[in-house]
C-alpha cells in the first residue's frame, strides 16, 4: 500500500435511528425555523397509513404541508421537473424525501433543481457537472421506509433519460440530507418480496463495498459488519418480521450505503442495465446477478472471501462456500435464482453487455471487467 497516496474519507450525517423516531420530526422542523416542508414521496407510500400520520402529525402543529408523489419506478427527470414546479408554486421552505430509494433519489434531485437551473442532466457527475452545484438547497431531510439502497445517507441521487431511460448520476455533498431518521416501525408493512429485493441489494453494496478495490479500511470495517447483520436477519425479516430482525436490516442497508462510497462492482453494473432495458427492480436486479458476479470476483481476493464467509458464520472459508449461500439465501426469502425467471431473454443479452461495460459501478471492481466477461456473466445467469 502507497501510504504516500493522500486519500479523503467523508462520512455522513446525523442519524436518528430507533422505532418511533419520526416523531421527532415536527419539532426538529420547528427548532430549524421551517414550516412549509414538501413531502416527497411515491403513489403507493402516499397511500400507506404511516403516511398519513406523518402528515397529521405536521399539521396538528400548524405546519403547511405538500405532497409530490407523481413518480415513475425508476424515477426520470420529468418526475423532478414536476417535483421542482410544485416546490416553487406552493412556496415551500424544506424537502422531505419519505420512502425507498425511488421516492429519496427524486426528493434529492428536487433538492437539486430548485435554485439549479440549468438542464439537469448538465449536473450529470460522470461529465464533471457536480462543479456546477455552487448555489444554496433548500433544507433536506430522509427518511427510509425501505432497508434496501440506504439513499437516506447518499449524496447522490439516480434518475433516467425519459426517452432512453440511460441512469444517470447527479452528485453533490451538499445534497446530503441534514438529518436521516431511521425508523423501522416505518418498514414494519413492507411486503415479503420488497424486503427480499431490499435487503439484498443492502447485501450486495455490503459485499461490493468490502471487496471494492480502493484504500478504505473504516468502509471495509463497516461493510463487514453490515454483513454480518443481514447474514443474521433477512430470512426472519421475510418470513417473520419483528421489530429485532426488521431493524438489524434498516442500520445494514444505511451501513452499506455509507461503506460504498468505497465503490461497488461488476455486480451493479450487471444490474442497472437491466433497470433500464426491462424495468426491473434495481434490488431484485441485484440478488438475481449476486452470486455469479461473486463467483467472478473469487480469483485474488481470496482472503477476503474467506473473511466473509468467517462473517458469515459458513463452516468452509472459501469463496465458493459464500457463493453457495448467496444462492441459498435467494431460495430461502422466495427470490429466483435466474435471470430468464424475470424477463431476460438470450437476444438481450448484447445490448445488456454494452450497457454494462459503460455503467458506473465496475472500475472499483476488485478485478477489471471486459465486455465478454458481462456477455459470460449473463449467460451462465441465464
Ligand atoms: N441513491 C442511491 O445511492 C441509490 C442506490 C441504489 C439504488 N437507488 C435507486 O433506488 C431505487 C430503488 O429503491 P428501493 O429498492 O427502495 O425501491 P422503491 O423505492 O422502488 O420501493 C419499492 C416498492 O416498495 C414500496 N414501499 C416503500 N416503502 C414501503 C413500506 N414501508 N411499506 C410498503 N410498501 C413500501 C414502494 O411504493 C415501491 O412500490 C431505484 O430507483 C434505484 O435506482 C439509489
Ligand atoms: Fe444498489
């Protein structure tokens, strides 16, 4: 290791964490002089009960609140072009970006958009538009009612082209939400299935992160842990939710998200493709591509195949052995363990490689990823 290398580390914001939290909320509101929040969040989340009490509870205090909920799946910048114009024609003093990943990346985009306005997609990271974020963002909250992207900790925000549905980046530090808060009460409905897509793609930002080949050793520390927690969690999660196993999942998936500031790998970037191309879900996209692009990863990192699976409790420490219990994780919460299960077809598989080898996610893979080595991965994930 070159130590003469200097490298930064940022960590994130305040967290409130614990089931009740949310309550916290109006008066935090009121002790930062805000009074006029807008709610962002999704169509169905807007309709959930929890969402109408966080609203009762604002307004039982004389707060004026919005709500914006028109958005897509995989949200797209007319979703925040909506999002920004409610914002300005309702007079509005906060953003309060209230669900999964979806709802959070819109909300944050939103953030983004109010006082910067030139073409969103000029803000893009991957063209250097993070320098243009340069003016002031309203004041910004998350809060998580999914344990799956950890958004509520990111400074980033995905949204897709409306017309190609390309992902997009939008990156900022001061996009950071001031206060997260945590609240797996909030998660207690969550279906079977959300949590399984979730909570693996929490399990594969932990994994990536842990192997991602940057210098980082408070993230791999973190990773490692967040591991652990899953490994220990999910299959109750799914299949017998309590408040014990539905927590240990919301601190993961917020722990991974802050250990992949370390990067993330092949494993993403075989995932998003697939967002764009057939709207899958990113989680499910996720768990469906974990143990192939694990399996891909095994030669040289070894030794952190064997750390894992140390984590994860296995009784061999090899990387096939964490590989094996990827699969099995997948069958035990009801998840497929093939891509043609949802919806991928041999004559996607060109387009998915070209998409894949210009994703974001791969250059912090421990070791470099060709195009044929996505056409391969994809085909033995068939
Ligand atoms: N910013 C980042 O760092 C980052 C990282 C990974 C993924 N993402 C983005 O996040 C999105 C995926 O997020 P997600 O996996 O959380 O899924 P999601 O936001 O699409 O939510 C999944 C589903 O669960 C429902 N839901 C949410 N909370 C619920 C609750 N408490 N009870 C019942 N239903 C609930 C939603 O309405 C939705 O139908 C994608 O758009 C992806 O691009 C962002
Ligand atoms: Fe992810």
């Amino acid at each position: 290791m070159d130590f003469t290398v200097v490298r930064q580390y940022n960590f994130p914001t305040t967290i409130r964490f614990g089931a009740g939290v949310i309550r916290e909320l109006p008066d935090h509101l009121a002790s930062v002089g805000l009074s006029r929040p807008l709610l962002v969040t999704d169509p169905m989340v807007a309709k959930l009960d929890f969402f109408a009490d966080i609203r009762r509870q604002l307004e039982a205090r004389n707060f004026s609140v919005e709500v914006f909920s028109e958005i897509h799946k995989n949200p797209v910048k007319s979703d925040v072009l909506k999002g920004g114009d409610a914002f300005a024609a309702t007079n509005r003093d906060s953003i309060i970006g209230i669900g999964g990943g979806a709802a959070m990346d819109v909300a944050r985009a939103i953030v983004l958009r109010v006082h910067h306005r030139r073409d969103l997609f000029d803000y893009d990271d991957l063209i250097g538009g993070d320098i243009y974020v340069t003016g002031d963002v309203p004041y910004f909250v998350t809060v998580p009612t999914t344990s799956g992207t950890g958004s509520e900790v990111g400074r980033s925000a995905i949204i897709s082209e409306d017309d190609t549905h390309r992902k997009r980046i939008l990156f900022s530090p001061k996009l950071l939400a001031k206060i997260v808060y945590a609240d797996p009460l909030l998660t207690m409905e969550l279906p079977p299935f959300v949590t399984a897509a979730t909570g693996m793609d929490a399990l594969t930002h932990n994994l990536e992160a842990f192997l991602a080949k940057m210098y980082h050793p408070m993230c791999e520390g973190i990773a490692l842990e967040g591991v652990e927690l899953i490994n220990g969690s999910i299959a109750q999660a799914v299949l017998k939710p309590d408040l014990e196993s539905r927590s240990r999942m919301m601190i993961a998936s917020l722990m991974g998200a802050v250990a992949f500031q370390k990067g993330l790998g092949v494993v993403h970037s075989l995932a998003h493709p697939m967002s764009s191309l057939l709207d899958t879900h990113h989680g499910l996209a996720n768990a469906v591509n974990l143990p192939y692009g694990m399996r891909f990863n095994i030669g040289g990192s070894e030794g952190k195949f064997g750390r894992i699976a140390q984590v994860m409790g296995l009784s061999r420490h090899d990387g096939e052995a964490v590989v094996e219990r990827l699969f099995a994780f997948n069958r035990e919460v009801g998840l497929p363990v093939r891509l043609r299960d949802i919806g991928v077809r041999e004559e996607h598989i060109d387009t998915l490689a070209d998409l894949a080898i210009a994703d974001f996610a791969h250059p912090n893979n421990p070791k470099p990823v060709s195009r044929e080595d996505f056409k391969k991965l994809y085909t033995e994930a068939l």
